[in-house]
C-alpha cells in the first residue's frame, strides 16, 4: 500500500498523460486482438480456398493494422515514460528537500550514504515500476481478458489448455517472486553499505594513506562488495530458473493445442486457420500473464525503495523552524542556563552554561577536548535544541525566533573548513550572491587570503573539498565566505588552529580595526588566540568553570591557569 500510494502521489499531477496511457493501450489491444482473427480467416477463406482477392485484401487490412498498432504503442511508451521520468523528477526534489530540512540529528539517523541511496537508486527503482506499469500492466489485463473472449469464441473445445497452464504459471511465479521479496529487502541496506564504505575510504584517503592502511580497507571493501555480489546472484538465480520455467509452460501449451487441435482437424471438427486463431490468442493469454508476473518480480525491489523515500518524506525534522515573527534585535549572544544531551547519550553534554556575549565583544571559550564547546556553537546556529534553558540570540529564544532572521544574523566558520567545487569567487558568494568583487576582495584582506588568492585569480577554480588548497587557506577562505555575509554575530569553531601565530595576530588585529561592532564567539585552543577577548569562557566537562579576562582567569581560575601553563611549557 505504501508503494500504491507513493506511487499515486507522484503521477496523480500527470492524470491527463495517464487517461492518454490507457487509451493509447486500450486501442493498441484491440488492434492486437483482431489481427489472429484476421490471420485465421486469410488461413480459411483465402489460402485453403486458394482466393488470391481474400489473401490481398485481408493482407492489407492487416498492414494497416499492424502499423496502427505501433503507432498506438509507441504513443503509450513516450506517455508512461514522461510521467515516469516527471514522477522520479519530483521524487528526487522532495527528498533532496526534506534532508535539506533535517538537523544534525536527522543526518546522523539515516546516514548520507543512506540518503544518497534514497534518493538515486530507491527512486530508480519505483520510477522504473511506474514505467513498466504505464507500458505492460496496463496492456497485460487487456491482452488477457480479450485473449480469453476471442479463443472462446474461436473454439470452446480447447479452452482447457488455458485452464491449465494459466495456474500452473501462476503457481511457479508465486513461489519464485515469495523468495525474491527476502532478498530484496536486504540488498538496499548491503548497497547503503558499500557506499558508507567507498564514501569513508575516498574522503579519508590521506589518512588511510599515512596508515599504510590499504590491504585493510580493501579487506573491508571487498566483503561488502561480496554481500552484494551474493545478493544481486541469489536474484540473478532466481531470475535464471523463472524465465525458462515461463517459457517451458509456454511451449507445453503450444504443443498441447497443435495436438489436440490437430486431431479435431484430422477429425473435420476444427477448421486449421481456427486452430491458428486459438494458438496466437493462447500465445496472448500467456504473455499478458508472464508480463503481469514479471512485473510482479519488480514489485518487491520497488516496494522496499518506496518504504526508505516514504521514511524520509514523512520524517519531520526534529528542530522545527521558530513559527514567530521576531527577528534578532542586535548581535548580543546569551545563555541562559543551558544543558543540553544528545540523543540517546549517558549524560549531558554542557549543564547548567551561563554567560552573556554583548554586541560588538568578542567572547572566547577555551576548554579541553570534549568539554563542549563545538556544542556550544551548533546551539547558538540552532543545528541543535537545547536540552533545557535557553539560547537567545538578539535578545530573542532561537527557538521562538523566525529560524531564517537567526541564520541570516549568523557567519558561521565550521571547525572543518568545507569549500565547494567551482570557484574562489562562488564559494565566497555563498555569504551573499550579490556581492560585488569589491567586497569579496574586502573580505579576503580581513581573513589574511588576499596574497595567495591574488597569485591565482578570484575565479581560479576550487576542487571539491577545497582539496586543491592546503588548510590554512582554506580556513581563511571560509573565514572570508563568513564576512562576505556581513552578519552581526561572527561564530568561528576553532577556525584558527591550521594558522600560524603571525597570521592569527594579524588576522585577529583586523577584525578588531575593521569589524569591531561585530559580535565574535571564538572557541580556540591556543591561548594566544583568546588572550586578548573581552570575556573568556572556560568550559571543563561541560560545565562553565570560569568567566573573565585572561589576567584576572590566571590568578583565580585553576583549569585557565593549567591550560596556560601547558602550552608554555609546549612552547618553552
């Protein structure tokens, strides 16, 4: 049912292409069925009677026919193959709409490998289903029941083979497609894993590399690609046993009616082009049947695809989008309060986190690692719900905010740097298409990229990833795609680790100059690139365990002082 209604959901905008699909297969039918009539009677009025006018002009009936009914079926393809083709269009869109919707929550539930499956092989396979549909399901019944009144009328006396040999097919399908249905409900998911697994081993090829990990990964490769392999020969065998089985029944039964239509010939009780008749409408019957059978072997594939789109259409995004109409008022960032557990955790990530960011200061949160402070930044860009307290941005709750009014007061730089195939210039537009070059060159001065950028041109090109620009850059590049957005609050995610301390202090010395009326929440581990903050927040397991300037936090705060003394000793 879930598959019927996927289905009717996407080509009921196409209605009038469907109602053109049954009448275009309607008409190519019944051309198909008046041709054995035709044929038996240029048998029986013609050649037996050796009536040369009869054979030409039954003949040219037949061409004319004939070529009808190509026309009215090629005419039903190209219609079932538009809403097909439209449908796995619009499929694709809302799913790639949806996931776009979904948190990070959401993600990590099904897996982007899993989604990407989704949304290219599951659509394939229901578009493909409604294809077949349009051009065999419909045409099978029409075939089989027209089949069925015209060898009745033909002859009576042989109409037992079809009582036999109609089950007998029916039977060895059943017992064929219970089988495949089993294995196709795994063969997806071993697919999503071949793809987590070839997605892992190309995004993290420099690790594997450096690990000499390469026999291992291949091991790991190689026995997902086997489960499939396995998968795909059990249908394949299955496959391999069906079409002989049709064809052996198909055979049986044309012998049955040469034999037993032979002897009512012989006996003067059957006319040869009747017999004739009844073979091609038995042939009709058979293959309306295989053709309905063969559907019913994609059937099971497309009904497992239609339940992971379903999954992901009716999955409502865990952060719904703040309904009200108030926008951040200023670039003030506060908690208040806050605790927060991810999903199915032990204990809480941060509990109890207050403190206040007032506009135009730059706050620091420095901790150890795991202590927090990623989490921190995904609350104040909303890409998580707070456990309890709040996060107000602006003055305003995030999550009574209009969401979009949030994310636009936002520049966020990831902890992970991430630049998108194209150009320097269209990954800095991300932060605003209608930035002029001015601008973008403004931002790269700020960032401390316009040297490197000018050695290669703005619209010099960026491989995916950014994997044609070493770290550092590409750190500044996404600082740069921040400040091109011009945002009130600036949220940089240990954004200067990949820096080295010069171009930090320069880096940090410009935002001071340039963007002192914007509000800057950095986390760092350096303490050199906090030392200078307004405030300093330091977070020990997830807990606010100091809050201050950076000489006031080393006469009094322990966990500050320990850090600092570190990495001076690291240094020294």
């Amino acid at each position: 049912m879930r598959l019927l209604r996927l289905a009717w959901r996407y080509t009921q905008p196409y209605w009038w292409l469907l109602v053109l699909v049954v009448v275009f297969q309607f008409a190519q039918s019944v051309l198909s069925l008046l041709l054995p009539t035709i044929n038996g009677d240029i048998l029986n009025d013609g050649v037996l009677q050796g009536n040369t006018e009869v054979i030409w002009r039954l003949g040219g009936w037949m061409l004319v026919l004939s070529f009808m009914q190509i026309i009215a079926n090629a005419l039903a393809i190209l219609c079932g193959a538009i809403v097909a083709m439209r449908a796995g269009r619009d499929m694709r869109a809302d799913i790639f709409s949806r996931a776009s919707g979904f948190s990070e929550q959401d993600m990590q539930r099904f897996g982007s490998a899993s989604l990407i499956t989704r949304n290219t092989n599951d659509v394939q396979q229901v578009q493909m289903l409604v294809l077949m549909s349009c051009t065999m399901l419909m045409s099978a019944p029409m075939l089989s029941i027209g089949g069925i009144i015209m060898a009745l009328r033909a002859d009576a006396s042989l109409f037992w083979i079809v009582g036999v040999a109609v089950p007998v097919m029916l039977i060895v399908m059943t017992i064929i497609v219970s089988r495949l249905i089993p294995i196709f409900s795994t063969l997806q998911e071993k697919i999503d894993r071949i793809n987590r697994i070839m997605r892992e081993q190309l995004t993290g090829i420099r690790v594997v590399r450096a690990f000499v990990q390469e026999p291992r990964e291949k091991r790991r490769f190689d026995a997902a690609n086997e489960d499939v392999y396995m998968a795909m020969l059990k249908t394949g065998n299955l496959f391999v046993i069906a079409f002989p089985l049709v064809m052996l029944i198909v055979e049986i039964s044309s012998v049955a009616v040469i034999w037993f239509g032979g002897h009512l010939v012989e006996a003067g009780e059957l006319e040869i082009g009747t017999m004739m008749i009844f073979l091609q409408y038995l042939m009709m019957i058979l293959m309306g049947v295989i053709m309905v059978t063969f559907m019913t072997m994609m059937i099971p594939r497309a009904a497992v695809g239609a339940r992971r789109i379903t999954e992901v259409l009716e999955t409502e995004p865990s952060l719904r989008q703040g309904e009200g109409e108030a926008a951040p008022r200023d670039g003030t960032v506060e908690f208040d309060n806050v605790t927060f557990a991810y999903p199915g955790a032990d204990a809480p990530v941060l509990r109890g986190v207050s403190f206040r960011a007032e506009e135009g200061e730059t706050v620091a949160i420095i901790g150890s690692t795991g202590a927090g402070k990623t989490t921190m930044v995904n609350l104040i860009a909303r890409l998580f719900d707070v456990t309890s307290g709040s996060v107000r941005v602006g003055g305003v709750d995030v999550r009574e905010a209009d969401t979009e009014a949030v994310w636009a007061s936002l520049g966020l730089v990831p902890q992970r740097p991430y630049l998108f195939s194209g150009t320097v210039a269209s990954n800095l537009r991300y932060g605003d298409e209608s930035a002029d070059d001015e601008e973008l060159w403004n931002a790269l001065d700020i960032a401390q990229a316009k040297g490197f950028v000018t050695e290669k041109g703005i619209d010099s090109r960026v491989a995916q990833g950014g994997t044609n620009f070493s770290g550092g850059q590409r750190q500044r590049l996404s600082i740069a795609r921040a400040l091109v957005r011009k945002p009130r609050i600036l949220l940089f995610d240990d954004s200067f680790s990949a820096l080295d301390t010069a171009t930090d202090a320069r880096l940090r010395a410009a935002l001071d100059a340039r963007l002192g009326h914007v509000t800057r929440i950095v986390v760092a581990q350096r303490v050199t690139t906090v030392q200078n903050a307004d405030r300093i927040v330091v977070i020990d397991n997830g807990e606010v365990v100091g809050l201050g300037k950076h000489e006031e936090l080393l006469e009094t705060n322990e966990t500050y002082r320990e850090i600092v003394e570190s990495q001076m000793s690291v240094e020294a």
